[in-house]
C-alpha cells in the first residue's frame, strides 16, 4: 500500500510540475485517531502514520507537533510549538484531546495546499 501511496504521489508531483495545477484531494481525514506524546529522543518518523499526531515534548515544554497531512498526500508535517520559533502555534490540551492554534496551512515547496483546523483531535477543513 505504501508503495502504491508514494507512486500516487510521484504522478501528481508530475502533473503538477507540467500543468502548474492544483489537484483536488481525494480524502480528508476527519480526526486524528491517536496522539502520541514522546519526548525528543523518542520521537521517530516510524510513530508517524495516517491519523497520528504525534506531540514532542522536552521536559514540560512542548516542541513540534508532527503529524502525516490529512489530505492523504502522505507529505510529512512538523509544526513548531516554541514561542520563541516564528511561525509557532499554541497547543491546549483537554480532556485527553489537542486543539492547535492558528489554522494550519500547508505550503511553501511542493506543499499539497491543504488548509485545516485541529480543534479537540478533529479536523476541520478551510
């Protein structure tokens, strides 16, 4: 499936690079099923899978938020936590859930253009 996943991807980075087109996405997750906590020694790219949003922490601070895109474009995600980082987001947590705020946009070199919210684990598409 996997490899099934990446060819997908390598078409449509193709078409895009020749017709400068946006594809539509094909499927949108509508949560976030698991999140997992891990400090940064722990956290590795295999704890990364479709509907994982995986929360780095150094001590009691919060890091990144690391997730694969929602769209299903299968490009990986990592967003700083750090106020000190520009751009950051805020992370709350309750109730055993995440709420990340701004929305997220994904952009910038070969960035899919997926646009969402993280409110309680559920994404709401912009």
């Amino acid at each position: 499936m996997n490899l099934l996943r990446a060819f997908t991807h390598f078409l449509q980075s193709i078409y895009r690079r020749l017709f400068k087109a946006e594809i539509k996405h094909t499927k949108h997750l509508g949560a976030f099923d698991k999140v997992i906590v891990r400090s940064t020694r722990e956290a590795t790219d295999d704890l990364l899978e479709m509907g994982t949003l995986l929360i780095v922490k150094d001590g009691t601070f919060y890091k990144w938020a690391r997730f694969q895109c929602p769209c299903g474009c299968g490009q990986k995600q990592v967003i700083s936590l750090q106020s000190n980082h520009n751009p950051h987001w805020s992370i709350y947590e309750r109730n055993g859930t995440i709420t990340l705020q701004p929305s997220v946009h994904v952009n910038g070199q070969g960035g899919c253009g997926a646009h969402f919210f993280v409110r309680n684990n559920k994404i709401d598409w912009v």
